[in-house]
C-alpha cells in the first residue's frame, strides 16, 4: 500500500512539474529559449514542496503504525495477549509486558511487531512502552438470537 502511494505521489510531482509551465503554441513567450515565469517558478516549487510533504508524512505514518498496537489485553495459552481492535482478528503475545498491564485493560503499545507466522499461530509483540492505557475494554455486545 505505500508503495502505491509513493508513486502516486511521484506523478502528482511529475504532473506538476510538466504541467502548466510550458508555454503552449501560440501563447505568449512561447518563443524557443524563453525562461519561465516568476508564476510558473512558484508553482513549481509549490507543487515540490506538497509532493515532498506528501511522502513524508505517508512514510511517518506507515513507519508509526508497525511499531504500535492498539487492543485489548486477553489470556492466552502462554499468558498476556493483545487483540487489535481495528479488526478483532490479530492477536499477539507479549513479550517483555511491564508487570502493571492488566487482563482485561485497553492499551496502546509501542515496540516491535514480530515475524510474520503461518496462519492459525499467534505472531509475538515485544513491547518497548506503554504509550497509552485508556482503562477496562469495552464490552462487546452479545450476539442477536433472533
């Protein structure tokens, strides 16, 4: 996914460098050898300065999001767990949880996700800080019988 977004942002930057800054036929200074416009100049660097913006802030984020985790803390097989709550399908161990975490609590978690495992096993979370505890999970409502 970032890389489509990188090269989305490399044609914006390639669009705005190409676009709008050459004279076409029979406009004004479209005279062989002309200099660009101060106009055309500040454009340029406009459109450089939000593409470079752009890809900055893509990988800031990217880089941000592998190295947190947001979820509830769970008892697993081999103690303390966390399931994400964007999706309720990711689960991970804890390695190196302070001792303050407690089952049952909603935290955000800093450190390193670990290697990717074959599906059915639970992927390890080495957890650096605890960036955030926002209390006791919420409860999830029981299933509709109807």
């Amino acid at each position: 996914m970032p890389r489509r977004l990188v090269a989305l942002a490399l044609s914006l930057l390639f669009i705005s460098l190409t676009s709008g800054c050459v004279p076409g036929p029979g406009s004004p200074g479209s005279s062989s050898g002309s200099l660009p416009t101060k106009g055309d100049v500040i454009a340029a660097g406009i459109g450089v300065a939000a593409v470079v913006a752009t890809i900055t802030t893509v990988v800031a984020v990217d880089i941000h999001n592998k190295h947190t985790v947001k979820g509830c803390l769970v008892n697993g097989p081999n103690g303390l767990q966390i399931q994400e709550t964007q999706d309720n399908k990711n689960v991970y161990s804890l390695e190196g949880a302070p001792p303050n975490l407690k089952l049952g609590d909603l935290v955000r978690l800093h450190g390193n996700r670990g290697p990717k495992v074959k599906k059915g096993e639970v992927r390890t979370f080495k957890v650096v800080e605890i960036k955030k505890n926002y209390g006791a999970c919420p409860a999830t409502p029981p299933p509709n019988s109807h």
